[in-house]
C-alpha cells in the first residue's frame, strides 16, 4: 500500500506539471531569424551529464538540446536540463547504484515540420521498477514555436469538445464515465505521433492508483 500511494502522488505531481509545461509561453518571434544554435548538429542533439547503474547496467543520463535560437526551444532546453540535473540529486544511489529515483530518458523524432521530444520517466522503488510515464514536447522546426493544445486543435481542425467526445466514445469499461470525468477535471495532452496522428494523453483513475494511457484521435 505505501508503494501504490508514493506512486499516486508520483503521478499526480507530474500531471501538474505536464499542465505547466504546455502553459510555457510562446513568444513573437516574426522578427527574429530562426537559426541553429550548432550548426554541426541535427535538429535536437544530447549533452552526457552522469552515468549510474540501473539493473546492473551502466545507464548514460543525458540532457537534450533542442538546436534552435527561438524563445521556446531555448525555454525547453533549459527546463529540460534543469529537470534531469535536479531529478539527480533526488535520487537514492549506494555505490552508484540507482536505488530510488525516477530515470529520465529522451528519444525524438521530426514529422513534417514538427520535432516531438518524448520524454520518459520511469520510477524506481528499493531498485524495483515501477511505472512508466511520457511527457511530450511539439515543436515547429521552422518558427521555433511551442505548440499548445490551442495549435494542435487548429492544426487538427478539433476542438476541446471534439476531444472529450472522442474519449467518451471511446473509454469503455464500468468506470468509464467517471474516467472521462476525471479527464475533464485534470485535463490531458496532445501530441503528435511518429504517424503523423493526434494523440491524446490522459490519466485514467482507480480507487488508489493512476495509470497513463494514450489514444489516437481518428
């Protein structure tokens, strides 16, 4: 029971913060030419920070970069260093072995004019692995921009109804209603997947633990 609860506020805590990552603001950049920050590397490229041992392997922990000069890719980047450095200090290590902690890794991948950062957390209790959460970050190449649901629903021509119509429809289950409920209370995410689809994120509530699912929007 105590794990289950140290892993309910583990997600609550970054739900709120999924919230106040998309909540980063966009700046006017029409004036502004949008260039690489280093011109010898692809659009997003890594930073080595620390290596630990995670299951009795060596695991690099890396801080991404996203190579652009715009406002917001700036913001990402700094924020994203900030999380991986800080998230570090948190944790339980013997020996460099990672004891308690949540392990960040980044992957990406660019569709369209688009670069999606996919974060992911995994949390670890006493060295055991527990459960998997995503954040992801949209970003248009050309502008520099952040996107926020605003901009996947004008991209996507949906609406915030569109979208609470299309969990209801498609949650199924005894608890159905009182998922989608709870969606409309703590909101969800929006990304762009590597198939070019809207995908919802939200987090889908029982009696004492929370579970992160995604689902396509077609």
């Amino acid at each position: 029971m105590k794990k289950k609860i140290i892993i309910l506020l583990f997600l609550v805590l970054l739900l709120c913060s999924c919230g106040r990552k998309n909540d980063i603001k966009n700046n006017d950049e029409n004036n502004k030419v949008i260039t690489k920050i280093n011109s010898n590397e692809d659009v997003l490229f890594y930073e080595n920070y620390k290596i630990i041992i995670v299951n009795g392997e060596e695991h690099l922990l890396r801080i991404p970069i996203v190579n652009s000069n715009s406002d917001d890719a700036l913001n990402v980047s700094l924020e994203l260093k900030n999380e991986v450095i800080n998230t570090y200090m948190s944790y339980k290590l013997i020996d460099n072995v990672l004891i308690t902690g949540n392990l960040i890794d980044f992957d990406y991948y660019c569709i369209d004019d688009y670069l999606v950062i996919d974060e992911t957390i995994t949390s670890y209790l006493n060295e055991e692995k527990n459960d998997v959460v995503n954040n992801y970050y949209v970003i248009n190449i050309k502008s520099g921009k952040l996107l926020l649901k605003e901009d996947f629903y004008s991209i996507f021509d949906v609406s915030y109804d569109d979208i609470i119509n299309y969990l209801s429809n498609n949650i199924t289950g005894e608890d159905a209603d009182y998922i989608v409920q709870m969606i409309k209370n703590s909101d969800f995410n929006l990304y762009i997947n590597k198939d070019n689809k809207l995908t919802i994120v939200y987090n889908e509530y029982s009696d004492d633990e929370i579970k992160q699912k995604e689902l396509v929007y077609n």
